[in-house]
C-alpha cells in the first residue's frame, strides 16, 4: 500500500506546479472616460470660460423669462481678446434684446465670473424649435383668454388667476362626470 505524501510536501508541489503554469496577469481596465476628459476640459474651461451650452442651460436665469422666449445663445466668438456672446433673436425682438444688452452683460459676467462675454452681438433669425405645449391640452378659445396677462395690478392679476383655476377645475369636474345611462331613471 503506498502512502500519501505529507501536506507540506503537496502544497508545496502544486505550488511550484502553479508557478510554472501561471498566465500573464489581466490588463488593468481603463479609467473611466469622465475622468479623462475631465482632466481636459477643467483647465480648457478656466483659461477659456463657459460654453454656450452652460449659457443655453440657464439663459431664463441670465435674462428672464420673457427675453428667454425670445432669444437664444448662439456661439461664443473670441475677437481680439474680447469674447463676443451671439444671441439669435426671433424678428423685432433683437431691438429689445440690444436695448438690454448692458444689462444682459452684467448678468452673464456675475454667472460665469471673470471668463464671461464682454460684449453681446444679437441677429434676427429663427431659433430652435420652442417647447410646445401637448395638443390635446390646448384651452379652447373663448373672449376671456384675450385679457389675461395684460393686467397691471396685483389684485387685477390674483382675480385673473383664480378665474383661470376656476375655469380649470370646472373644465376637470365636467370630464370626470361618470355618463348618466338612459336605464338610470
């Protein structure tokens, strides 16, 4: 009968017979591409400042609601040291928009900070398609809808909301009514 080798004698064979089969060692995986790119573009964005894309994302922030709808940032355009923002504007709103420009200057520089656009150049044309509403949410027209938002005082503005919540509820309410069956005398 023969006998088995002791444990250390077997450990110490697989391990020299490991050592001589081992493979190379896997790859390390790559970093993750955010990270490297990030890398880039963090000393891109402080010698050049913002894109216009960061100035897209919050143009309602820099310029208000109502110029938002408007206008639209177009590029960033660097002419002699000076940075040049170009705003696309729909038709006559391009006056407003310019008659706004010291304003508009003064916003983007407290939002992007020293790297901001010193100066803006607006051009009349069409923008990007502006975010419809959903059709079958459209009110139907009616004479009150004409009056609404010309209002100048507070009060005048409070009543029409509540007349637009009234309407509201009761165009809901109607729709919501179960149908009344002819059996149900």
């Amino acid at each position: 009968m023969k006998r088995k080798p002791p444990s250390s004698m077997l450990e110490s064979e697989a391990s020299r017979y490991l050592q001589r089969r081992r493979g190379r060692p896997s790859y390390r995986t790559a970093p993750p591409a955010g990270r490297a790119a990030s890398k880039i573009l963090r000393p891109l964005a402080k010698r050049f400042g913002l894109g216009v894309e960061q100035f897209r994302q919050n143009w309602a922030e820099i310029v208000g609601a109502r110029l938002a709808n408007w206008s639209e940032p177009q590029s960033v355009q660097r002419a002699g040291g000076a940075q040049i923002l170009v705003i696309k504007a729909r038709g006559p709103a391009a006056a407003i928009i310019q008659a706004e420009a010291k304003r508009i200057v003064e916003r983007l520089r407290h939002f992007a900070g020293n790297q901001a656009p010193t100066r803006i150049r607006v051009i009349q044309g069409m923008m990007r398609q502006p975010n419809k509403q959903p059709e079958n949410i459209t009110p139907p027209p009616s004479s009150s809808h004409v009056s609404e938002g010309v209002e100048q005082t507070a009060e005048a503005r409070l009543l029409s909301a509540l007349k637009r919540f009234d309407r509201h509820v009761q165009n809901r309410t109607v729709k919501d009514r179960p149908a009344k069956d002819s059996n149900d005398n």
